[in-house]
C-alpha cells in the first residue's frame, strides 16, 4: 500500500547520477569562462555546454517520469555523453583535456547502473571512443600510455560494476529471507486454523457412527465404509498438520541464549560500510553486563536486520541511528532511533500489519516478522515517530532463565 502523501517517487541511485551529472557540467562551464581561450572558441564551448545542460535536464526529467524506461533513456544517455565528449575532446587539447576525464565517469556511473557483466562491454565501448575520439592526436601519444589508461578505465568500471552487483544481491538476499519467514508464518497460521475445524469433523464423525450403528433393520455397511474412509482422510489431514507445527515448534525453540551486545556489535559493524555510503552513522550506547537474552540468535539477527533496513530506507539523504541496550527489571531492552522521515499519525497505527509498505518495492513484512518473532520469545515491541524527526522502535525481551 502506498501512502497518499508520496509526491515525489524519485529513485535515490537515479537522484544521485543526475547530481553528479549537474556537478560535472557545472564545473565544465566554470572552466569555460575561466580557462584561457580565444573569445569566439570561449563562446563556442559556452553555448554548446549550455545546450549539454538543458538536454541533461530533459534527460533527468524523462528518468524521474518514466523510471520503467530507466535503462533504455539511460543507454541513450551513455551513446549522447559519448558524442558530446568525441566533440568537446579534440577542441579542449586532444589525448591531454581534461575532458577525457569525463570517459572515467561515464565508465563508472553507467557500469554501476548495469552491473558487473555490462560493465566489461561499457569498459570497451566508452575506450574506444574515447581513444579515438581524436584520431591525429594518437600520434603525440606513446601506445603505452593509450593501453594504461583504458586499463584504468576498464578496472573502474569492472570495479563499480561488481559493488552494484554486491549491493544488489544483498538486497534480493534481505527480502528473501523476509518472504521466507513470512511464508512460515502464514503456513502455521493456516495449520493452527485448519486444526479446530479438523477436530470437529472427526468428533462429529464418530458421533455420526455411533448414530449408525444405532438403525436397525437397515443395511448401513456402505455408510460404515463412507464414515472409515473420511476418518482415514481426516487423520491424514491431521498427521500433516501436526507434523508441521511441530517443525515450527522445534525450530522455534533452538538455541535460545543470545549475547545482545555481542550480536549488536556484530550486526553494526556489518552495516557500517553500507551506511557510511549513504551519509549515516551509528551511535551506539550498549550497556556493561547485560544479561542474554532469551531469543534465538539468528531470530534476534533478523528483527534487529528487518528494524536498521526500515531506517536507512527512511533516511535516502543520510542521518544518525542511535541503537541503545538497557537492563530493566523484567527483560532486555533494545531501542533503535533514527533521523529519519518519520511516520505519520495514520500510518503508525498500521507499520506492524502484515504487506502494509508505503513503499515501492516494500514488502510490508520486516516489522510484521519482527513482532511475531518478539512475541514469540516472550517480549513486546513498540514504535513511536514523528514525521520529519525520526522514528524509535523498541524492543524487550525476556532474560535467559
Ligand atoms: P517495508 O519496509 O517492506 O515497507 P516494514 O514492515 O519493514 O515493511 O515497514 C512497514 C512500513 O512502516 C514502511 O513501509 C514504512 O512506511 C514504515 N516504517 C517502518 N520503519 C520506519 C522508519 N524507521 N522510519 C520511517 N518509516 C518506517
Ligand atoms: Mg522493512
């Protein structure tokens, strides 16, 4: 479900490329009006730059409307930068413009949009123009340093490619692992619902045999054979359903001793390198001697996953999460507080419902996990938010016995 309020529906990596983007030809139109030029070359290089900038601007607007045509407007983008730069490089100094520059990050930014394997075939494309971008120039320049420097191209790109692949595949990995837990979740929901109505059947069942065996004077073999048969049938409908929840039973009660502060080190310390990309910090005041938790460890690994996620997801321009642990007198509390959008009045009342997302490719499931898993162990969880400050969740949980 997607909240009404949501004007804007940008995408961050599409947001941050047009932001490079706008830098790069900002900075080349600083250089235009300060570089030492012959006027009419200056007022050449000015227009053709402005023009550059109105285009990108169309291109940018074009990506934040149409995101499904992302790759397409994108490849487009990468064929237009190409003949934009095959032009501004031989009027700028050939092999030795600063502009060849330019090649670098059009390797890096489109190898990080199409990921790893693509980014082998933009290495090649976007070297070779940039090599023969200026065809009378290659003679100034040895063949040794031609072949160093689209090297360097092709490492960064393979480079940026496999960090997108990385980042993506940790992405997939996190909402697999809340499908599959959510789907676990509902198949014992559905064991549980399907058990009561079973019981009845076969109680109901023996009664109605009872019943029969009662006539007299009346054949009632074919009955008695009808009654065995759905008897025989409902206790196998009954084995499956019993086998199930006592899987789910067992799995739930595995190892249940977890080191809160150890496993919040290590969860944060995992975390860090992806937050710090994306202008977040951590704080983090976890209290001396905290007894354990009565929780299964990886159980507690994925609420507290499921909790972080919702906060970088709610700070796209970068923030603080303060994660915090303190003993109380009947359990371990966990509290983690971002600087993030915050949740409207309305929508908090609902975050702990299962598929309620405003968000596009939400699951709607982390913080529904979060709580069975919680209430499971014997704890409670609460949310409070205010929007545009930031959003607390809290978590208690029961002490090892
Ligand atoms: P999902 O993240 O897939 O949308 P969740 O169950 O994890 O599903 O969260 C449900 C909704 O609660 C989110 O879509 C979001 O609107 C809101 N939410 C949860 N945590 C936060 C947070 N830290 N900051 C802002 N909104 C949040
Ligand atoms: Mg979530």
């Amino acid at each position: 479900m997607k909240s009404e309020k949501q004007i804007f529906n940008i995408d961050p990596t599409d947001f941050a490329f047009a932001l490079v983007k706008l830098l790069a030809v900002f900075g080349a139109m600083i250089w235009g009006l300060y570089h030492p030029m012959s006027p009419s070359a200056k007022l050449f290089f000015l227009i053709l730059i402005g023009f550059y900038f109105v285009y990108n601007l169309a291109l940018y607007l074009c990506v934040f409307k149409f995101a499904d045509k992302a790759p397409k407007i994108y490849f487009f983008e990468l064929l237009v930068d190409l003949i934009f730069l095959s032009v501004i490089v031989p009027m700028t100094g050939g092999l030795n413009s600063t502009f060849t520059l330019g090649f670098f990050l059009l390797a890096a930014i489109h190898s990080f949009y199409y990921g790893l394997f693509a980014s082998i075939g933009i290495a090649l494309l976007v070297s070779g123009v940039y090599i023969f971008s200026c065809p009378h120039c290659l003679t100034q320049i040895h063949w040794t340093d031609i072949s160093l420097r689209a090297g360097f191209l092709l490492l960064l790109a393979v480079t940026m490619g496999y960090l997108s692949e990385r980042e993506r595949r940790m992405h997939r990995q996190l909402v697999n692992a809340e499908q599959l837990a959510a789907m676990g979740l509902m198949s014992s929901q559905i064991a549980h619902a399907v058990r009561n109505p079973l019981s009845t059947i076969s109680l109901s069942t023996e009664l109605l045999a009872d019943e029969i065996k009662k006539c007299r004077g009346v054949d009632t073999r074919e009955a008695e054979t009808l009654i065995g048969s759905i008897m025989s049938e409902v206790q196998e409908v009954n084995d499956v359903v019993e086998e199930h929840l006592k899987f789910m039973r067992k799995s739930k009660s595995e190892y249940r001793n977890s080191d809160v502060n150890a496993l919040l080190d290590s969860l944060i310390k995992f975390l860090e390198k992806e937050a710090s990309h994306k202008g977040i910090s951590f704080l983090k005041e976890l209290e001396r001697n905290l007894p354990n938790a009565r929780i299964e460890e990886s159980r507690l690994r994925q609420i507290m996953l499921n909790i972080m996620r919702n906060s970088f997801e709610a700070m796209p321009a970068g923030g603080q999460i303060r994660v915090y642990t303190k003993k109380e007198k009947d359990g371990v509390e966990i509290t983690v507080e971002d600087t993030g959008v915050g949740i409207s009045r309305e929508n908090l009342r609902r975050v702990f419902e299962p598929f309620f997302t405003t968000k596009d490719v939400g699951t709607g499931l982390g913080l529904y996990i979060a709580r069975d898993m919680v209430i499971t162990a014997g704890g409670g969880i609460s949310c409070e938010s205010k929007v545009n400050k930031g959003t607390k969740v809290k978590i208690r949980l029961p002490f090892m016995s």
